[in-house]
C-alpha cells in the first residue's frame, strides 16, 4: 500500500469508526475495536480490493453483513 492509499484508508477507517459510535451508540474504544478486528479491516488493508476508496455507509453495512446484524442506517 503506497502512502496515497494509506491515507485514505486511515480516513475510511476513521469515517467507518464514526458510522458504528453513531448507529450502534457504542463508545469511540469499543467502535475501534470492532473495526480493527474485523475482517472487513482486514480487506480494507489490501490495494487489491479497493475497499479503502468506498465510502462510510457501504462499508458499514458490510460491516453489519460481516457481524450479522442489521444496519441501523
């Protein structure tokens, strides 16, 4: 991952951490977590997919697909 791509995943990532505190009412600690442990991340993480590029709400209803649960959005 280049440094172009770092940076928007860390924003993807931020933006992501935001969606699951406001749907989900969890604390910014606990949303984090969840994320960074998720297969999800961990598919953000690799060029190959792109995933980095897509935004909050996408991601956070494969999150939701990824965990289960019914978006909240």
């Amino acid at each position: 991952m280049n440094s172009e791509q770092q940076i928007l995943l860390d924003g993807a990532t931020s933006d992501l951490v935001e969606c699951v505190v406001r749907y989900e009412g969890v604390s910014m600690s606990d949303a984090f977590d969840m994320v960074y442990k998720s297969k999800l991340h961990r598919k953000m993480e690799d060029p190959l997919t792109g995933l980095y590029r897509e935004g909050p709400i996408y991601l956070y209803d494969m999150l939701c697909e990824e965990r289960g649960v019914k978006c909240r959005v």
